[in-house]
C-alpha cells in the first residue's frame, strides 16, 4: 500500500476533511508504536529482573544479581543523550520518517535478542557483557524515538490540537509499561519453576519483533510530515550542522525545556518506579497490592490525558505547567501521606492524587518537545533537551529517592526533591517561556 500523501502546506490541512483526519490518525499510531515497544521491553526487564539476575550473573549473591540487573537500565540511560543526538542529526536532515523507520526496527530486534542470549552458564562473564551492550544500544535508538516519534505526530496535527494528538504518544508509553508488566505477569504465572527459570522468560521478549514489525508497516504506510516538507522543499532549511545550529540559535529554548521536564522526570519516576516499592520495602504492604495499586493509578490516568490536552489547547501551555509545579509542591505530600496508612485503599487512594499534578504536566512537557523548537533543528534541539535533562533524571529518580529515605528516615525528603524541581520549573516558566499552543511551528520562538 503506498505512503499517504501529506497536504502541501501546514495552511492546506483541512480539520474536518475526513481524508487528514485518516492521515493524522494513521500518523498517532506510527509515532506512537515506538514508544510501546520500547515501554514494553522496560516493563519486561524490569518485572523479569529478579528471573534474569540469575541467567545473566553469578548465583552466588541474588541481591548482587538483581541489582546488577537493574544497574544496566542506569547505564544504559547514560548513552540517551549520545544516541538521540545522532538520531536527532539525521532525523533533521533526511527526515523524521526514515530516522524512526530505523529506530523501531532496532528497538524490535535488540529487545529479542535478549530472548535469544546464551546464559552465564553457558558461557561465562560474556553473557552479562553482551546483555550490556544490548541495553546500550537500545539507549541510544531510545534517546531518539521519542522525541523523533513526537516531532512526528506534532507535525502532522492539526495546529489547533497539537497538545490533544502528542497526548497519545504519553499514552502509548504508559499502555506500553502495562503491557510488559502484564506479558511478565501471564509468563510468570503460565511457567512456574524450573520452565520460567529455562526458558519461559525468553518468550515475551522474542515478541517485540512482531511488534515491532508491526510498527515498520505503520510506519511505511504514512508519508514524511507535512512540516518538515514544507520546511525543506526548496532546500533553504535544511541544515548541514543540525547540533551546531542547534546549540547556537535553540540553546534557550532547550534551557527552558531542561528547567521544566526535569520536574516530570522526577515525579513520574518517583511514582511508577520507587513508590511500590516504598509501598513494600518500607510499609510493609504486600507486594501485589502495590503493583496493583499503582497499576489502578496507570489505568486511571490514560483516559485523562487527552482530555489535558484539549484543556492546553484552550488555554495554553503555560497556564497548565503552572498549575502542575503548585500541584507538585501541594498535593505529592498529601498523596504520601494518606499512603503511610499502608493499606490497599490507601495506596490506590495515595497515587489517584499523586496523578493530578501528571495530569497536568504528562503531555503538555510532550508536546513543548517540539513546539519549543523550530522546525529546521527541531529533532536534534529536543533530542539533546530530553535526554540531557528528563533521561538523567528519568534514571537516577529512583537510586535518589531511596537515598532519600534512607538518609532521612522519612519519605517526605523526596517531596522536596520533587518541590525544588517545581520551584525551579516555576521560575522558569513564569520569566523565561514563550507561550507556543498557537504558534507556527516553523519559527524560532524566543527570537522575539
């Protein structure tokens, strides 16, 4: 089937021609696969991680093990920002649709190639080294596919409603999540002992390549942005130096983008990653009911953020980190305490308020991904943004937040980790932003 043709001109597109309106959705469910694959292989490892400490590591310390399993994921978050920067050059340069037709391709076979690794049994040290440089490779295809894949979906949305449409991609990373925890669940509960341990855990990774090449068909089947076409069709903008260009005319915007996504990285990660096992480790819940819970809270807040997005689309988008950076500061404490009851209730209660101030921040950071930045450099200024600010902080939230508590015996001492986060995304966005819900995504913002 070939390509869907774009429109000429951002001015051409229609918001009621049925035709766009195909095209737009087929390009929500091409950016947004990507962020599925790469969210389901992280809910595998991470939930398979107590199953591949063994396979990979010495057996004779599983605390050392696991924990060396989950050390990759860290490491591999330190290669994002070198991987989305090169993805990000070519992404400005040849385009936005032959950058992620790559990366996805990538994501599949790298995520079942952990499926298919030989064990430390079978051939020693190698096995952890391998395992390594898979997840590093996958860093670096990461630190490009989501904001390649939101560049994608932006400029192909219909200029009113760009906030509304980015908030699939936030979504399809949060069904991803869900969806590897679930396919960990099921492999868990279908293989139990000595099969899981052998060979059950390999099954679910080896399916990230139909998914993913269900992915390169979305993604074959809809043609480059009509943005980026306009933009390049007469070869004025397209840039030799995307990063240079980047650094010397987006470097404010990137600034601004960096001051305010650490705040999310930092309160996301805190929730989905350290907060259950706060939940267990420190409260002493059982472990079901705080995967569950915060399961409820995932589930809850996927139908809401559309709904967010439409709100940006009226209002704008800084009224709405506004009022995420006070949620931050006013209702996280409130969420952990009504969650220090360390009951079931309270904990599915705890995270339906801590997802208020998300509500407010998830998609709006999304779409300021490629609003802030002009069209010309717009892959590799918000790829080098994103992975040097919320990447950072996405990986070393949950190492800082048990720190925390830890060292101050309360888990109070993340909230302020989390508020001077807001404080700062406050000031920035108060002196600093550009408002950009209406804006031509073609400009430099802050050249005014």
């Amino acid at each position: 089937m070939s390509a869907v043709a774009p429109p000429t001109a951002a001015g051409d597109r229609n918001a009621t021609d049925p035709e766009n309106r195909k095209a737009i959705r087929r390009a929500i469910g091409a950016g947004s696969i990507g962020n599925f694959v790469e969210q389901f292989d992280y809910g595998l490892y991470g939930y398979l991680a107590p199953v591949l400490a063994p396979a990979f590591f010495p057996g004779s310390d599983p605390a050392v093990a696991v924990l060396s399993t989950y050390a990759l994921i860290a490491i591999a978050c330190l290669f994002r920002p070198l991987g989305g920067t090169l993805v990000g050059r070519w992404g400005d340069r040849v385009g936005r649709k032959k950058a992620l037709l790559w990366t996805i391709v990538v994501m599949g076979v790298t995520t079942a190639m952990i499926g298919a690794l030989p064990t430390y049994q079978q051939i020693g040290v190698l096995a952890p080294l391998l395992l390594l440089v898979i997840r590093i490779v996958q860093g670096m295809v990461s630190g490009g596919e989501y904001v390649g894949a939101v560049a994608f979906i932006v400029e192909w949305a219909e200029p009113k409603r760009r906030a509304y449409y980015a908030s699939y991609a936030s979504n399809s990373c949060f069904f991803g999540i869900l969806a590897g925890a679930g396919t960990a669940a099921l492999t868990s509960a279908v293989f139990e002992g000595p099969a899981l341990n052998s060979y059950g855990w390999r099954i679910p990774f080896l399916l990230a390549l139909p998914l993913s090449a269900v992915g390169v068909w979305l993604r074959k089947r809809i043609a480059e942005t009509p943005e980026f076409i306009r933009a390049t069709e007469d070869g004025t903008q397209v840039v030799k130096a995307p990063i240079r260009e980047a650094l010397r005319s987006q470097l404010r915007p990137m600034l601004v983008f960096c001051g305010v996504s650490v705040m999310l990285a930092i309160l996301s990660y805190s929730w989905v990653t350290f907060y259950p096992e706060y939940l267990t480790g420190t409260l002493g819940l059982p472990r079901w009911m705080a995967l569950t819970s915060n399961a409820i809270s995932v589930a809850v807040l996927i139908p809401l953020l559309p709904l967010a997005g439409t709100l940006s689309d009226r209002i704008g988008r800084k009224p709405m980190l506004i009022m995420g950076a006070i949620a931050c500061i006013v209702l996280v404490p409130l969420a952990f305490y009504v969650g220090e009851q360390a009951t079931f209730g309270a904990a599915v209660a705890s995270q339906l308020i801590y997802i208020i101030p998300e509500f407010f921040l998830t998609g709006i950071v999304t779409v300021c991904a490629a609003e802030l930045f002009a069209t010309r450099t717009r892959f590799s200024a918000s790829a080098i943004a994103y992975n040097s600010s919320f990447s950072v902080f996405m990986g070393i939230t949950p190492f800082v937040a048990a720190l925390l508590v830890t060292s101050f015996g309360t888990i109070y001492a993340v909230w302020v980790y989390l508020a001077a986060a807001a404080v700062l995304a406050l000031v920035v966005v108060s002196a600093f932003m550009t408002e950009t819900y209406r804006s031509h995504l073609g400009e430099d913002k802050f050249a005014r």
